[in-house]
C-alpha cells in the first residue's frame, strides 16, 4: 500500500483508537473513525504477545496487507481504521485471514458493499 493509505503517526492511531468505534471477532480487532478525506487509511499493529518471532508478526502483516489491497475497491473512503491482530490470528493462512477480516470489517461498517467475495 502507498504511504498515503497508512496511518503510521503515533498522535494518529491514538487518535483512531480513543475516539474511534471498536469491533472484533476471534482474530481482528477493528477501530474505525469517519473523516472527511479522499480515501480509506489504515493502521495494522501485530503485537508481541500476539507472535513471537519478527517473522510470524511481519507474516500476519502482510496477509492483512494484500487482503485490504484486494479489498480496496469495497472500503469506505471515509474511514480511517486500526486492524489489531489477536492470537489466533497467528494460526490463520491467507485465505482465511481474508475471510476474517471481511467478517469484522462488515461488522464494522467499513465494507461499502456486502457483495464482497471471501476468497
């Protein structure tokens, strides 16, 4: 994702966090702000107490990553939002994490369509 569609400053994400809406299911957190802007940013935090290893932690990332960028077209482009990755998170492969993550966002109000496929 382009820097522009990221949330990376830290008064930002406390910004999403403390007054933003929050949703989750068993492997995702989502916060979500409404602001008026061109398109969606989004924050990702994997903790340490989430995965281990640099490695596992970068790899849940990365499935978040491309399954927001195949998701993009769907996404509100008013929404700011966090994605928490909880532990289970960690046992979770590609197409799974999509499916998730699709689940939360709808739960979330972020997706702006539901005919959004899960795989």
């Amino acid at each position: 994702m382009r820097k522009s569609y990221r949330i990376k400053k830290e008064d930002e994400f406390q910004d999403v966090f403390e007054n933003g809406e929050s949703v989750a299911n068993r492997n995702f957190v989502i916060y979500h702000l409404q602001r008026d802007q061109k398109h969606f940013r989004v924050g990702i935090s994997v903790g340490k107490k989430v995965a281990h290893t640099a490695v596992m932690r970068n790899q849940i990332k990365r499935y978040i990553r491309q399954s927001l960028l195949e998701l993009k077209p769907d996404l509100d482009p008013q929404a700011d939002f966090l994605v928490i990755a909880r532990r289970h998170a960690t046992q979770l492969g590609m197409a799974e994490t999509k499916r998730n993550l699709v689940h939360v966002l709808k739960l979330a109000g972020v997706l702006a369509s539901q005919d959004v496929t899960t795989i």
